[in-house]
C-alpha cells in the first residue's frame, strides 16, 4: 500500500463543528478536551485538598473536631492519597497538558485518533463519578490506605470493606482503560503527527517528558489492572490471591494461602513508575519554562533527553524499594537499593541542567518563572530525603514514619504541584487569550512555598522521633515529646494557611478569563511552536490555512548577533534579522 | 541544532546515524497510524498477560497442597479410551488455524478483493468462535464434573481453579472481543467502507488476532503441559 507520511498529504479539509455541544461539550478538538480534563481534575484536586484539611485538622487539634473519628480519618487518607496521584495528577499533567500541548507543540492540527481522545474523557469523567459516588455508598469509601495493601484492605474493621473498595477497584479499572485511550493517542501522535521539521531530536524538552511517561503509563497501568482484577475476585468469587489464612475477629476467615506480599510487587511495579509518570512531564515542562524566563537555551538539551528516558526505565527496576520492611527477602533489598540509587545519577544531572541554565542568564522574574524555581528547591530538597530512604539500613527505622510522608509529598507532591502552577500560569496566556494578575501570583507563589516548608521541613523531624504516619491520634506514646504535639499543631496551621492561599489562584485564573488584560501575541517570546499559531487562542485546527513548517530546536534564546532575543522554532535561516554590525552568517 | 546532516542508515558513526534516522522529522514509523497504536496496545497488553502469567508462577511455587495432575484433568475419554490434553489440542489447533485465515484475509484486502476478504474474516470469526464454545464445555466440565471452583478445588491446590478461571477466562474475553472486532470490520469491508481509506485496518485486526494466538500458546504451555 502506498502510504503517504502526514506533513507531506494535501491539505485535509477541517470540519468545523458548529453549535454549543459539538463545539465544547462532545468535542473532538484536543483543546477543549485538554480544558475537560483540566477542570475536572482541578476539582476532584481541591477536594483531596479540603480531605487532607480534615486529616490535618485532627491531627494538629485532636479530639476537637467531633465529625472526624478513626474510620473517617482513614477514609480521608486513602482517598487524599488516590485521587491527588491518580486522579489529579495523572489527569491533568497527560490528560490536560499533554492533550493541550502535544499537537500544538509538533505542529500538527489534533491527535491522531480525536474520537479516541474525546472518549478517554469521558472514560475518565466516569471513573471520576464512580469514585466520588463511593463516598456515598453503605459503609463508605474505602479506609485502606491508597496503597490498598491486602490483607486488610477486604477485612472488618476497616472501613469501606465491603462496598467502597469494590467501587474503587471498578473506578482504577475504568481510569486505566480511559489512559489507555488518550495514552495511545499522545505516543502515536508524537512519533508519527510531527510536521515538516520537527525531528524528535528538536521537540522542546515538555514532549519528551510527556512522551516517556505516556509510553510508561501504558506500560506500568496494566500491573495495577492485573492486581484490581485479582483483589476483586478475592472479594467476590472467594479466591485467595492475597487472602492468606487469618483470625478476623476471632473467626478464621474463608481464605487461605494467598500472598499479601504478591500484591505488594504488582502494586508496586505499577507504583514506582506511576511516580514518574507524574514527575516526567513536569521536568519536561519545568525545563521550558526556565529556559523560556531565562531567555537561555536549555543547558545539556541532550543530556535532559537522555535523562528523561532513562530515568523512565530505571523506574521499572526500583519498585521493591516501598517493600524494605515487607519481610521480602533480604537480598533483594540489595539489588533494589543499588537501582534506586542509580536512578540519582540522570536526576542529579537534570536538576544540574536546570540550575545551568540559569546561570548568566537574563531572568524574568515572572510568576511562572517563581514557580519553575521554586520546584527546584522542593525537588531537590525531596530528592536527597529520597536518598536515604533508597538505603535499606537507614529506610528501616524510618519506614512508615512521617519523615517518609515529608519526603513524598516534597519530592512529588509539591514539586510536581509547583510545576503545574508554573505551568498554567505560563500557558494561561495561550489557553485564555488574556493576562492574569501578576501581584495575585505572586502572593501565591510565595505563600505556597514558604507554607510548603513550614508544613513539611518539621515532619522530618517528626519522623525522626518515630512519629507513625497514618494514625488517627498519637495518644501518650511515651517516645512523642510534648514539643511534638504543638509541632503537630504548627504543620496544620500552615497547611491551612497555604490551602486557604489556593483560593488566590483560582480566584486570579477565573477573575483573569473575563477582566485580565488581552495577553496579545506570544507575550513571554518563547520559540515554541504553540507561541507561533495565528489565533491567541489557537481556533480550531491550530494553524489557519496551512500546517507550520520547523527550522531549529526549541530554545534560539539570545542567540549572539540576532536582533530580537528569541528566534521561534518556524522562522527560516534568511527571515532571522541580524544586528547591522555583526557579521553576515547562519546561526540557529 | 541544526546540522542534521541526511544520514545514510548504516553508515558512518553507526550509533549517531541510528538516532538521527530514528529521530528524523515526520514519521518515525512509515506504517499507518492506527497500526503503530495497535502495536503499542499489544505491548501494553503483553504486560497484562505477562503479569498474570508472572503472579501464576508466583502462585504455583508458594502452593503447599499438591497441584493436579494436569494430564489427568484435562484428558477426554472417547469410546472407552482415555486421550490426555484431547481437548486442548482441538482448541489450539483451531486457534492456530484461524491465524492462518486471518493472514490470507489480509492477503485478499491488499489485493482489493472484497468477497474474499469478508469470506475468511467470517471463517476466522466462525473459529474464534468455536474456541469460546469449546472453552465454555471445558470450564463446564470442571466445574460440574471435577467440582473445581475458584475457592476450592478437591483435587488438591484450591489456588488451582481460582488461576486457571482467571486467566483462561480473561483470554477468552480477548478472543471474544477479538470475534467481535472481526465481525465489525468485515461488516465495513463488505459495504466498501475502506475502497478509498485502503485496507491497513484488516491487517490491524490481524495484529490483535495474532497476538490472541501468541497469548495462548504461552498459556498453553504454562498450564498444559507445566
């Protein structure tokens, strides 16, 4: 069969969709799907916020607030833990970004398959449904932990045994299937939808990111999809996959010889790699923003490349790491300390790059910039806890303590969050048509990452003392100090503070779409394709007549002898304008 | 960043020249879409199955009671004499047969002859098909016959019914979906949906179906023959 590559068919003709449905509610364009996906997992988002509101409530003032009691507590965590990494995270840094900015970023005018993608929206938005709906089902949501570790996870006492974890389980299958659909499009799209030019070799570092963890997700879901399916016939059909043989309650229960520890490898195997999943495209992302502000080429483009796809395949060899103090055998800790530490190599270069860049740079101490910043201290910061939880001998005393829920929630928690506030306030410009409030940003951001450290830099501490992490009360545990009930106090305070400090930025990204000011053309001069569209916002079709054709890698950030400090990726050698004095030659 | 010099697959610096043809601009893959998705699925879906396979495994080496004894269970008695894995190399081979139909299906697409096309789609559908029937009497003869279930099993390992359920059970499901697929598409071929898109999508189907065959040849061997 003869087949044509997509730059080089005739022009398509576009149908343009008309009237209020197909245009923003059944849509097929990838920019209003990218919007659905983004404010429906902005709102599940601020709902695991108030959740971890509530747990932070009881834990700083215990026995004060008489809505929340052990079961609920539980309830809280679990679903916190779910949604924010799943349902938030995943969503709206694929889902939303990646559908956003994939075709824009290559050229192209949608996904390869738009129905596809338009149907992993809607998969989504019901596996959103049918976990929101478990809140209200007998019993509740599930209490488990979002680790969802068997054996307790299917026994009375704790909550949600019976129907909340089957709605859980039926919601993680649904999500998985609706990433399937939009995972497949973004890594097809990638690699076959590039327009004329745009080798991968010359894709802005965001697409690499996104590319990779796409490509891991499909990889990486189907042992969660595996280990849904078997906990869910040990649920219903009375298998014992991971039921080994108990007393419950002083009953032995109908299972026996399952093995808890089997679900702990598949879920894990899907775990680690889901960090990274979430974490890639925000370095991608990171990686533009700071070059974009800095008005520098990005330091060590290849290395970043290279970096970005081997720290994803590393994170399929890492996963045993969570499992230090499972009872797994001894020597495999060896090994999956070895790989974890290795994994430290190409982030370490990466945060090295990131910091290069900056140097000597002309930086634009702009919202998204603070943002961008501020990541590299939360991932850093996080990133060197992580190396001695990576160590088996000193992950062993600090297992299940609050040093590790620091260490998570700095190193992909707030990290990867700072990076998604970079990164809409640096495309909201793009996405609105309109200007946000920079003063408001700015008070955000700076709330956001002071309250970020005030929350938790002192939880370390906490986890040094042995403070479990997942209790609903400390009570009078003779090792927890006086000093670390107020410390308790004061992490809840400023993580209401800073939760509170999110209604600034919804505030400014809704005040913004009516009021701000018209943002015009590429307001920061980045090269990047998606700056380059005709329409602010891009219409339908991205490009008007005819498809944009690539020149250069993305970062032409002062180039020495060109005139203006950026050259976009879609201008040709002979329209750069030179400075009158230089001399007359190519560079790009 | 711009001295992407054309390069010469296999020639000069062979790493280099390897990432540059890989990287080059457009396509990466002169296929189809729709055919690099497909690839990209069964991929993801060989870690499923993989997975399933893997925790089996897992489960067969930390079982106490003794597993039974596969040639036994699975024999068919015909006229008095007892044929061992009868059954089960009926159903392999009619499975392995179908991929046969499937290839010379897209054999027929590519050369635009409609009728036949629509003719082993339908066969490889029929077989596909016979497999699920002939599935369905397996599982009922274990169930109702040896008194297997998926919380126990008298012939030793309960682990047993409650693995080999799932796992035959979520093939069959593929091979059904699969049925359907076939179906679907052949109905397309025969309204001539495809006179001007062209043909890739048999050879798509074809990949999935393929990939159903390889899934349960590796089955096979695992619960079959192990």
């Amino acid at each position: 069969m003869n087949h044509i590559a997509f730059a080089d068919q005739p022009q398509e003709s576009m149908h343009h969709p008309q009237g209020f449905f197909s245009k923003y509610v059944w849509s097929l364009d990838h920019k209003v799907i990218a919007i659905q996906y983004g404010v429906t997992a902005i709102m599940v988002g601020v709902l695991a916020l108030v959740l971890s509101g509530l747990m932070r409530l009881q834990l700083g003032f215990p026995d004060t607030f008489s809505f929340i009691n052990p079961n609920t507590y539980l309830q809280f965590m679990t679903m916190h833990g779910m949604i924010m990494v799943v349902y938030l995270l995943t969503a709206l840094l694929l889902g939303g970004f990646g559908n956003y900015l994939i075709p824009l970023m290559v050229g192209t005018r949608d996904m390869v398959f738009p129905y596809l993608n338009m149907l992993s929206y809607w998969t989504y938005l019901l596996s959103v449904i049918v976990l929101m709906a478990s809140f209200f089902v007998p019993g509740g949501a599930t209490g488990a932990g979002w680790t969802l570790y068997p054996p307790h996870t299917l026994l009375p006492g704790t909550p949600g045994h019976e129907l909340g974890i089957i709605m859980m389980l039926v919601s993680l299958g649904i999500f998985i299937v609706a990433f399937t659909m939009g995972g497949l499009n973004y890594v097809t799209t990638i690699l076959q939808a590039r327009t004329k030019g745009m080798s991968l070799m010359r894709m802005p570092l965001t697409l690499w990111g996104i590319f990779t963890a796409s490509l891991m997700g499909l990889l990486a879901f189907p042992a969660l999809l595996v280990a849904a399916i078997m906990m869910m016939l040990d649920k219903l059909a009375g298998t014992s996959f991971f039921m080994p043989a108990l007393m419950s309650m002083g009953e032995a229960i109908d299972h026996s010889g399952g093995s808890p520890l089997l679900y702990q490898h598949l879920f894990w195997f899907f775990g680690h790699p889901e960090v990274y999943i979430v974490a890639l495209p925000a370095f991608g992302m990171v990686s533009d923003v700071l070059a974009t502000h800095a008005r520098k080429n990005i330091f060590g483009y290849r290395m970043m490349v290279w970096a970005i796809v081997i720290i994803g395949g590393l994170s399929f060899v890492v996963w045993a790491h969570h499992m230090y103090v499972s009872g797994m055998n001894l020597s495999f800790g060896f090994f999956f300390a070895t790989t974890t530490l290795i994994i430290a190599i190409p982030t370490a270069i990466k945060v090295y790059n990131w910091v290069l860049t900056l140097w000597r740079g002309n930086l634009h101490m702009t919202v998204p910039m603070l943002f961008a910043i501020g990541f590299i201290f939360t991932f850093t910061h996080g990133g060197l806890s992580g190396l001695f939880l990576g160590n088996v001998a000193i992950d062993v005393p600090l297992a299940d303590t609050y040093f590790v829920v620091a260490h998570f929630h700095m190193v992909m928690g707030v990290s990867t969050v700072m990076v998604l506030f970079a990164a809409i306030y640096h495309w909201y410009p793009l996405i609105s048509g309109r200007m946000f409030n920079t003063a408001l940003g700015k008070w955000h951001f700076w709330v956001t990452f002071v309250g970020t450290y005030t929350t938790f830099l002192p939880m370390h501490y906490l986890g040094f003392l042995g403070l479990p992490r997942r209790y609903f009360s400390m009570g009078e545990a003779a090792y927890v100090p006086e000093s670390a009930h107020s410390l308790n106090a004061g992490i809840s305070i400023s993580a209401i503070i800073v939760m509170l400090a999110q209604l600034l930025f919804i505030a400014n990204v809704i005040w913004s779409l009516k009021k701000g000011p018209r943002a015009g053309h590429n307001p920061w001069g980045a090269t990047s394709l998606e700056w380059q569209t005709p329409d602010v916002p891009p219409k339908h079709g991205n490009w008007g007549e005819k498809v944009p054709e690539v020149h250069r890698w993305a970062y032409d950030y002062s180039v020495p002898g060109v005139k203006a400090d950026f050259i976009p990726q879609n201008m040709p050698s002979e329209a750069v304008e030179m400075e009158d004095d230089s001399p007359q030659g190519e560079r790009s | 960043m711009s001295d992407a010099k054309p390069t010469v697959a296999g020639t000069g610096d062979s790493w280099s020249g390897l990432v540059s043809d890989f990287s080059a601009d457009k396509e990466t893959f002169p296929i189809p879409w729709g055919k690099l998705m497909m690839w990209i699925f069964l991929i993801g879906d060989t870690f499923i199955f993989g997975i399933f396979l893997i925790a089996y495994m897992a489960v067969r080496m930390s079982v106490t009671d003794p597993w039974p004894d596969t040639v036994e269970l699975f024999a068919m008695t015909i006229g008095g004499t007892t044929f061992p894995l009868l059954l089960i190399a009926i159903m392999t081979f009619i499975l392995i047969t179908s991929s046969g139909t499937m290839a010379m299906a897209v054999n027929y697409a590519y050369r635009g002859d409609k009728r036949k096309t629509v003719l082993f789609m339908a066969l490889t559908a029929v077989m596909g098909l016979v497999f699920v029937s002939l599935q369905a009497y397996e599982w009922a003869k274990l169930i109702f016959v040896d008194g297997i279930r998926p919380w126990g099993n008298p012939l030793g390992a309960s682990q047993f019914g409650a693995i080999f359920f799932m796992i035959t059970g979520f093939h069959g499901l593929h091979v059904l979906g699969g049925v359907i697929y076939i179906a679907l598409v052949a109905r397309k071929v025969h309204k001539g949906h495809y006179e001007k898109k062209g043909y890739s999508i048999v050879e798509i189907t074809g990949l999935y179906w393929h990939f159903v065959d390889l899934v349960w040849v590796f089955i096979f061997a695992f619960f079959y023959l192990w």
